[in-house]
C-alpha cells in the first residue's frame, strides 16, 4: 500500500464485563488496584468484545464497517476516537479524529441552532475563529436557515442530525468517524450527504462509515471491514452477513 | 503534576471557555433575574442569620456588625459548596460525549468551578457596598484574599476533581453530596468563629482546610489583620499534597470512565 497510515491497530483485544459495577466492591476495586492482573484471563462475568482485531485507516481512503449488531463495530470507532484503551494490543492514531456525535448527543437544547454550532463544532476540535468563518457553510448545508435561532429542543430528528453532519463535515479533522448517521434522514439529504463525503474523500480526508445500508456502503467505500464473531477481516464487497 | 494540568487543558482552552459559556447561557436563559441568582443566595442566607443570631440567640459574634461577619464568611463557603454542587454530577451528565470523544475529562468539573468563581466574583461587588456602608477600615492586609483564594481554589478543584471521578464509578458520590455538604457547613467557620474554641478542640477544626481560609478571610478583609505566615505555609503543604494525590487518581481513573460510566 501506498498511502500513508494514519490509524493502525495492532492485535488489539478489548475485555468488557458483563454486568455493570453495582456488584463490584470497594473491597474488590482495591484488591484488583493492587495485584498485577493478568490480562489475558477471562472471569466468568467477562467477555472479549474484540479479539485479535488489526486494522489501518489509509489516508484518502473511505472505510466501510459492516456486521451484525453487537458485534464491536462501535467500540472500534471508540477506540480510534480514544476514547477507549484496549486491554492488550496497540492502537496508534496520528491525527485529529472527529467523531460524529450520535443525534443530538452535543447539542444542549436549551440552546439556539446556532450556538450548537459552536458547542459541538469545539466538542469535535474546531476552533473558534474556524467555526465563525464556516458559520455561513454550515448552515447553508444543513438547510436549517430558518430555525437556526431556535432552540434546538424544538427541532425533529431529521434536523438534529442534519445539524450535527453539516458540522462534523465542516471539520478541518483528517479523519471523520459516522457511527450510523444517515439512517434517519430523507433521501435527498442523504443524497446530499454521500456528495459531500465524496468531495471530503477527494480532499484528502480519511473516514470510517459504519452503517447496514449495503448499496450505500458499496458507492463510497473504498475498503470493506467485515465486523463479526468479535473480530475484523477485509472483503472485497459488502455482502449478506 | 500542578504542571502537567495546565498544559494538558492548554491545547483544549477553548472547549473549556465554551463550555463554561454554555453553562452560563443555559443556566441564565428563561430565568427572569438571571445574574441576581448569585448575590441572592449569600444575601438572604446572611439575613436569616444576622436575625437569628441577634434576636433568637441574641449571640454576638464578633465586634462589628454580624451583617459583614456572615457575609465575609459565606463567600468562600458558597464559592466551595456551589462548585462541589456543579462538578460531582458533571462527569455522569455528559456520558454521551464521554462514551463518544476525547478531552480531558477535568475541563468538566471545572467548568462548573469556574461558573461558581464568577459567581463568587458578582457577590463580591455586594460585599464593597456593605464595606463602605459599614465604614469599615481596610488595610493593605485585604491584599492575602488573593493568596487564601488561591489556597480555596485549588483545595476545590482537588475535592471536586477526586469527587466526581468517583461518581463515575460510584453513585453513592451524587446521593451524599446534599448531606456532606451540609455537614460541612457546620465544621466550617461559617456562622461561628474558632476565636473562643479551647486549643485542642482548635486543632480538631483546622483538620478541615476550609477552617484555615474562612477565617483568615474574614480577618484580613473586615478586621485588617494579616495571616500568619507559618500557618498558611503550612497549610499551603498540605492543600499541594492532597491535589497532587487528587489528580492523580483523576488521572488513573480517567481512561476507564468510558467503560464504566
């Protein structure tokens, strides 16, 4: 490959309990603080959500995750956003990753349209000055002009989650994440939406798309990552899992 | 460690002021007094006690007027219990964008604590009118609220950092808060002054680091007298220590908040 690495996971393995913390104690958190843990052991409350996973996001390149739910496809993109550490394994990221926030998840919605422009439009890592100056764009692309000073607690689904694309595409991040974003949304936008992802692929910029929409996924990606049992390969297509 | 904080949020300086933005805006938007909210919470709580302690107990506790003696002490108390109030909850409030995105999870709690400064800053302006009404004789010692400030500032941030954190993991944190706050209230000089205290019960109270800071601020502001340099040393040690020990568990603790809140 020629393209440059920007993200690589190596052999990574993530370990999830499956019951939440109510039953672990103190008495066991400092226990466990204390003793070297070994790893690799699995206690009968644990599974492994990831096994063995290795992956490279190319620069330019458009990444398409597809698999049955539960299978780790989100806590990938957790990773890659480090948002999460894996329990053994490496992963490398090398430049700003901006994630798309699930709809409305960075909004407030006591506030305006447009100040949650500016809250989410930070949250991702733009910068001030940068939003002020792509304000006008931003807008434009998510065709809210009218409501854009209106509290967001009144807007429909459709228009959170057009709100929040149109930001996330307007990042100057090198590598953009969409977690299932264009299921709720009309088909023109939609329309709109892989336009734009083409343009951002064009410039340069490096995304993963996770999504169950097959025939979408196979007009933009350009690598396939088939995520199932636990673990990633590369396919040549998006096919029937 | 007082180092790697500043340049760890440095990078995230304008996450941090816009969410701090954010929360005045929110807190403010659909509320007819907005501002006001801040000087009406020490205002009324030193008029409950300027009455019950000069016509139910008839108590007098100090020279002057109990009116500057309630509010000197209730300003750093309210800055301490509001920032505790805004930034144990904060981390498990924001789960969505903890589970979703990196920044360094501190900027939350202290957003809330920088909220409570400004806060704290809109009830000063109140407290220079009550000091010239009151003609009271200002010395150049007003000039240690500066340090003892700072002193309250970092002790806040190092309780509210360890607190929250453990909120994560615990919500035992969130259910006591109303409580331990209110107790300690009552171990800080707030509504009485250790001047009478015998020694040894003297000691027990500055356990409580806030015992150090109410009193020398009422001190240094109403009476004119300075703070003694050994004791806020001292005290300067131990607040260093325990927010060196507070942020580090912040730090341990943090990589796991996603898998766990």
């Amino acid at each position: 490959m020629s393209s440059e690495c920007l993200v690589e996971l190596k052999d990574v393995w993530k370990k999830y309990p499956y019951k939440q913390m109510f039953h672990r104690s103190i008495r066991e958190d400092i226990v466990n603080v204390l003793k070297p843990k070994n790893n690799l052991d699995l206690k009968d409350n644990e599974f492994w959500a990831l096994k063995s996973v290795n992956l490279q996001l190319l620069r330019g390149k458009c990444v398409c995750f597809f698999g049955p739910n539960g299978a780790g496809k989100t806590t990938i993109l957790k990773l890659i956003a480090s948002v999460t550490y894996p329990t053994i394994g490496e992963v490398e990221v090398k430049e700003r990753v901006a994630p798309l926030i699930e709809v409305g998840a960075g909004f407030h919605p006591d506030l305006t349209g447009r100040e949650n422009v500016y809250v989410n439009g930070t949250i991702i890592g733009m910068h001030i000055k940068e939003i002020k100056e792509k304000m006008a764009d931003i807008i434009a692309f998510s065709e809210l002009e009218k409501f854009i000073d209106m509290p967001v607690k009144k807007y429909s689904s459709g228009m959170y989650l057009k709100l929040g694309f149109s930001i996330a595409v307007h990042s100057a991040s090198e590598i953009i994440l969409f977690d299932e974003i264009l299921s709720v949304s009309d088909e023109l936008f939609q329309k709109k939406c892989v336009g734009k992802i083409k343009e951002l692929k064009a410039q340069g910029k490096t995304m993963v798309l996770v999504s169950h929409n097959k025939a979408l996924l196979n007009e933009i990606g350009d690598q396939f990552v088939l995520i199932k049992n636990n673990t990633a390969t590369y396919v040549n297509t998006v096919y029937e899992y | 460690m007082l180092i790697t904080m500043p340049s760890r949020l440095y990078k995230y300086k304008e996450l941090f002021f816009i969410f701090v933005w954010r929360e005045f805006t929110v807190r403010y938007r659909q509320s007819l007094i907005g501002a006001l909210w801040a000087i009406l919470q020490p205002l009324s709580m030193m008029a409950l006690f300027t009455f019950i302690f000069s016509y139910v107990m008839k108590v007098k506790m100090a020279s002057y007027s109990p009116v500057l003696f309630f509010y000197a002490g209730l300003m750093p108390w309210i800055f301490f219990s509001s920032s505790l109030n805004y930034s144990i909850p904060s981390l498990t409030n924001h789960y969505q964008l903890i589970t979703k995105i990196y920044f360094p999870r501190e900027i939350l709690p202290l957003s809330g604590i920088t909220v409570a400064f400004v806060d704290y800053l809109i009830a000063s302006t109140i407290f220079i009118f009550f000091l010239i009404i009151y003609k009271v004789h200002i010395t150049w010692n007003i000039l240690w609220v500066v340090p003892l400030f700072m002193l309250l500032f970092f002790f806040t941030v190092a309780v509210s950092i360890f607190l929250a954190g453990l909120n994560v993991y615990y919500r035992d944190v969130r259910l006591a808060t109303g409580f331990l706050i209110q107790l300690w209230f009552f171990a800080t000089p707030v509504m009485y002054t250790i001047d009478n205290v015998p020694i040894n019960m003297k000691l027990l109270l500055f356990l409580n680091p806030l015992t150090f800071i109410v009193e020398n601020m009422r001190r240094c502001i109403v009476e004119g007298r300075a703070v003694v340099g050994w004791q806020f040393v001292l005290v300067l040690i131990i607040i260093s220590v325990f927010v060196f020990f507070c942020y580090r568990f912040f730090i341990k603790i943090e990589r796991a908040f996603a898998d766990v809140i």
